[in-house]
C-alpha cells in the first residue's frame, strides 16, 4: 500500500518541494489551501507536479474543515506548512498570524488525537522563535521571539511538544533556519534583491529599497529542506530538528554577491530606506545543525555562493522565457 501525505499549504515553496520529493518516493499526496478552486498553484505548476496532487479545500482555523479534511484523506503523515508566512506582515496582522499558525497547529493536534492517533505530524518551526543569539542555536536553546510570527511559531512549537508528551502523538517539528529558492514569494528579501538585479542589470533604471543590511542570517537552499523534513517524519521516535547550513552571513554580503553575479556595484543601486525596518528585529541568527547531521544523516550541501548561483540561474531562465 502507497503511504498517503497530507501537505497543508501545498502552494507556497516548501510544499510544493516536499510534494515533488514526496511523489518521487511513491506517495500518494494530498495537499490542501483555503480555497483549492481559486487558487492558481503556480509553484505545483513551474515544478510540473499539478496534475499528480490530489487537492482540498482546508482551513486550519476551523476545526471542523480540519476533522473533515483528515477524514476524506485518511492520510499517513500530515506536513503542516500553512499560516501567515511573513515576519514583516505579522506586525500588521498580529491576529491572522496566530490564528493561522498556533490555533491552525493546535486544531490539527486535536483533531489527530480524536481521530487517528496513529498520523504522523510534522510542524513547520521556525529560527525567528529564537531571536537573537549569540551563539548557534541547538534544540535546547531557549526561545526569545522579537515578532508576532515568531511568538505564533513559539506557541506552535509548544503544543507539538504537549501533545507528543501528553497524548503520545508522533508529532515532530523542523526548526528551519531560511532557505530559500526560485519559488520564494516577490515579498520575501531574497527574492526581491535577485530580481531587482536582474531587471537593473537588463536595463531597467530603478533603486532597490531595503531595510537593514547589517542584519545576520543562515540561508539554505529549499528542496534540501523539504529531504529534511521526510527524514524527520521516518525517525524512529518523534522529536524536534534544527535544520540549517550552520553557517550565517551578513546581509550585505548576500545582495554583493548577486550583483556581483551580474557584474554590477551594488552601492549605485541599492538604498537603505528606515520606513522597511521593522518594529524590532532579529540582528544575528546562527544555528548548530548537529543533531539533523548526526541522527538523520542529514546536511546542507549547497553553500552560500552555489546558493547566490542557483538564484540568480533560475532568475535568468525565468526571464528569458
């Protein structure tokens, strides 16, 4: 019999990785968004896996839509990697992001409980729970969040560790650090340095607006990822991964490096505006991977500057499309 996964949030980066490793192992995937009939799924579509996904409309902030979409699916393992996914919009939509992040995992938990405490879940974490450190940050680190996202995924983090203490669940959590990938959403800083370079280096006069560049961060590549988060959900035992390159470097660093890549000067190009920072901020994010190398036999293999590479590759092929 075909293992079945439920992958809630299917459309974003991650899922639709996790949905392509998924089927190449022989799954049977599922994967749902709020409304599957008005949503385009662009990312299941550029991997060419949208016709091999059987898709649901799901909403995690209803408990009922969650019972009802675990009993139509009857599913082995669930990947929850819905809910608001922008540190910068988490101020805005304080609300919105913990309902849709620790009320969204919370109603998952329970309903797994109630109706098969056998489905293994796995919880998307995140580094931002940590806030600053000033070390690399393991598994036992304490968690300091400096946003409403990080405070919602803290939460998250808290109720998977009841549920598997207190109910026996098999219900893990990837704390990954950032990664990121052609697929990344235009609002996300990566994404926006790579494309704007791009469009300058064609042509185009225009000014890159940015927030901090002093700020620190460990930056992945995404479909390495998405193998971590299968491994973690094949462990013997339910339990808690880092899941990062363990190496971080400076923002600057990684906008120099783009343009770089396109032979331009960043300095003629790229202005610091004070309006994007936000109310308050991680400053430097470091992680220590070792338990994922050790257990699950795991490791990034793309570093930083493959990393710039394959952005800026994938951006080209895009546009000459």
């Amino acid at each position: 019999m075909k293992k079945k996964a439920l992958i809630i949030g299917i459309s974003g980066q991650d899922g639709a990785y996790l949905a392509s490793l998924l089927i190449l192992k022989g799954y049977d995937v599922f994967g749902s968004s709020r409304d599957h009939e008005n949503c385009k799924f662009s990312n299941l579509h550029k991997l060419n896996i949208y016709q091999q996904i059987r898709l649901i409309s799901l909403s995690v902030n209803d408990f009922r839509s969650v019972v009802a979409g675990i009993e139509n699916t009857h599913p082995d393992e669930i990947y929850n990697l819905g809910g608001q996914t922008s540190v910068g919009l988490s101020f805005q939509y304080p609300i919105e992001t913990i309902e849709s992040i620790a009320v969204g995992a919370l109603n998952i938990l329970e309903a797994i409980k109630l109706l098969d405490p056998k489905i293994k879940y796995y919880n998307a974490g995140s580094s931002e729970c940590y806030g600053n450190t000033e070390k690399p940050a393991n598994e036992s680190t304490l968690f300091r969040p400096c946003s409403p996202y990080a405070v919602a995924k803290a939460t998250a983090h808290y109720y998977v560790a009841l549920y598997r203490n207190a109910y026996q669940l098999f219900a893990s959590t990837g704390v990954l650090f950032n990664h990121e990938s052609p697929l990344r959403s235009p609002r996300f800083v990566t994404k926006k340095i790579v494309s704007s370079a791009k469009r300058i280096s064609d042509g185009l006069k225009e000014k890159l607006l940015l927030g901090r560049l002093d700020v620190i961060r460990d930056w992945g590549w995404a479909p390495e990822y998405a193998e971590a988060m299968w491994r973690i959900m094949q462990h013997t035992h339910a339990d808690d991964f880092v899941v990062a390159t363990g190496t971080s470097y400076v923002l600057e660093e990684f906008v120099s490096q783009v343009f770089q890549h396109y032979n331009l000067k960043w300095q003629d190009y790229v202005t610091v505006q004070k309006e994007l920072f936000r109310p308050s901020d991680i400053y430097q994010s470091f992680a220590d991977p070792s338990k994922a190398n050790q257990i699950l036999k795991w490791s990034a293999k793309t570093n930083f500057r493959n990393l710039i590479k394959k952005l800026c590759e994938a951006e080209l092929a895009t546009c000459s499309k």
